[in-house]
C-alpha cells in the first residue's frame, strides 16, 4: 500500500470514529479537531449523476468537482447544466471513446478536469445480450476499442486550478492523473499569462488576453511526454486559448504513428490556416461540431465569428454508425442534472493553492515601528 493510501485509510478511520461518538463526546472534541484541521475554506461541490432506467448501468460513473466559488467552468454548469456546456463538442468527445482503437486519452488545456473526468468515468457498453438501446447503440459503432481501463491525463498549468483538478478527482473516486504543465511546441520552462477576464481564459499566448500577472510553468509537447511515458493516445482533446496550432505541432510525430481522433478549440481570427498547416500531410478529416450530426466534412479549419468553436479531426471519415452513437450520448446529456452546493472544507484537506490568499497589509494601516 502506498503512502497516499495509507494516508487517506488513516484519515477514513479516523473520520468513522469521530462520528460514532456520541454528540456529546463530538462536541468536547470538536475543537480540537478544527484545530488540527485548520480554518475551513468555503467550496462549491457540483455533483454529476446519469440516471439509468431500473435493471440497467448508468453510461457515466458519478463525478463531482469541488472547487473555489470564483473558478468559471464550475459557475457555467451550474448556469447551463452539462448538456448546454460545449454543446456539439462534450457527446462528440464522449462517443470518441467508445469509437477510438485502444490508447490512453490526453486532455490538454484541462481546467478543472470537466472533460478528462468524464473520460475516467465512462462506463464501457455492457456485453451483446445486456443493457439497453444506447448499449446497442454503442456496441454497433464503438466496441472497436474499450474505455474500460484507459489512462487518463490532464494538463493544466494554472496552479490553482490545476489543484482544483486533483481534489475533483479525489473527491469523485477517479484514478484522473493530473499533469501540472503547460502543452505547446517545446519542453522545459513557459511563461502562463493569467488572464483578467477569467481563469479559464488563461493562456501561453502573450497577446491573447490582457493579462494581470503571469508565473512560469513546466512546459513539454506531446510527443515528449508519450516518449518519456512510452504513451499512445487515442483520444487528445486541446483548448489552450490560442495555442492549439503549437500543441499539435508538438504532436506531430505523435499524431503520425498512433493516429489519435482529436478535438481542437479553433477561436476567430487566432489559427486560421495554422491548424491545416500544422496538420498538413497526415490525411485527417475535418468536422465543424456546430449542430447535431451527420455532419458534412470540412475542408478547412476557419473559426466562426461571434464564438468559440470545436473541431473534430479524425484520422477516418465518420459513418452513420459513428454519428449514431454521438446522437446516444447526446441523449444521456440531456437526462443529466447538476446538484450543487456550497461547503465548507478544512483547509488542511486541501492543496495548499487553494487556501485564500492573505490579505496584503497597506503601507498606511501598517503598524508603527517600536520606537517611533
């Protein structure tokens, strides 16, 4: 047993034996334990959960992201619900790993770990004579590789969010490893430009947002970190505010040999022509994923004004069977409810990035020197 393990074994039985003491044994020591535990940090918890008709498995594992109040992704579920966030892009991506050949799935440019959780929470089909229609469905389509048993990698450079990524994961059960790294076309260290608008406009592009303060990260490309982790994926989703075209140029060789089904953000006027360039020779086809599908091939990637956009590029054109099990998944988004609330975490629970920040004493409210 690891030392995490050991750790997290410690800290359960130690929960279970504080709560079956009596209330009154609980409240003599209640003080003690804030005090070890520490001040508690306030949290919005969202809960994700597919209902399945009686006698059959849901699609999706349960998830919850639990993460700081002002972080947006978590904001936007709860304003859009799962099936108006990314709409088009989230049962695409879902689809994809019932319809990808085995591999591990990279999720670049991560966040809070939305994409690269449901992918650790996707449940395979069940076997031919169980399950229901989307099974079957699935089945027709997919079934080429499994999900079951896939790795999973999030990268994310923004510390803090980064942080919320690995407590989502621990809070939900999910075995989501979390790379805290920025992803581009080279390796070693790369200036992250925090944006003001939000953190998930943040960004290696020094021109794509105004910025309010920057730190340097870890930098790698992919087909360095697949070298160094002997990794072939099957699945890459990219959303890097700006910098798509460098992460796929630093996938190139990658990308070449395991011929990877691959979702990319395109923004307005930010990769026009860069992705065609970046992707030219690899014999990729290219879908606008702005409506339900069947939908028509692409001949090049141009995002649309007034928004951001995905596309899909895959490594073969898409059948009816494919588009098939998107529209499944499509389904079981709209059946999904976002529970939400606030909670209260002790701050020794948590990573040390997602404690508040104390607040700076002003020059003038400083206290005077002894003496003076």
């Amino acid at each position: 047993m690891g030392m995490a393990n050991i750790r997290k074994a410690v800290r359960d039985g130690a929960r279970a034996a504080y709560r079956s003491l009596p209330e009154g044994g609980r409240d003599r020591l209640r003080p003690v334990v804030n005090r070890q535990l520490g001040p508690k940090v306030p949290m919005r918890r969202l809960g994700i959960v597919q209902s399945a008709p009686p006698g059959l498995r849901p699609a999706l594992r349960p998830v919850v992201i639990e993460a700081p109040d002002d972080l947006y992704i978590p904001k936007a579920l709860v304003k859009r619900g799962l099936a108006g966030y990314e709409p088009f892009a989230l049962e695409t991506y879902l689809a994809l790993l019932d319809i990808a050949g085995p591999g591990v799935v990279l999720d670049i440019g991560a966040n809070v770990g939305l994409y690269g959780l449901l992918a650790c929470a996707h449940e395979p089909p069940d076997e031919p004579g169980a399950g229901g229609l989307l099974d079957r469905i699935r089945r027709g389509a997919g079934g080429r590789g499994s999900s079951k048993g896939r790795t999973v990698y999030s990268f994310e450079p923004t510390p803090r969010v980064a942080a919320a990524a690995r407590r989502s994961a621990a809070v939900s059960g999910l075995p989501l490893r979390v790379e805290e790294a920025g992803v581009g076309e080279s390796v070693g260290p790369v200036t992250l430009y925090l944006s003001d608008t939000s953190d998930a406009s943040n960004s290696l592009n020094p021109t794509f947002r105004h910025a309010v303060d920057k730190v340097v990260v870890p930098g790698t490309t992919v087909d360095a970190f697949c070298a160094r982790r002997g990794r072939r994926p099957a699945v890459i989703k990219i959303d890097t505010e700006s910098t798509e075209p460098a992460v796929l140029r630093g996938a190139r060789a990658t990308i070449a040999r395991d011929r990877p089904w691959i979702m990319a953000e395109v923004l307005p006027g930010r990769s026009e022509g860069e992705i065609d360039a970046a992707m030219n020779g690899l014999g990729y086809v290219y879908y606008h994923l702005t409506g339900p599908g069947p939908i028509e091939e692409s001949a090049h990637v141009v995002g649309r004004r007034g928004g951001a956009d995905m596309y899909l590029l895959a490594p073969r054109p898409m059948t009816d069977e494919d588009w098939q099990v998107v529209a499944a998944w499509r389904g079981v988004l709209d059946g999904i409810a976002i529970e939400h609330r606030q909670v209260r975490v002790p701050g020794r629970l948590l990573d040390d990035a997602l404690l508040p920040v104390p607040a700076q004493t002003s020059p003038r409210s400083a206290p005077a020197p002894a003496g003076s």
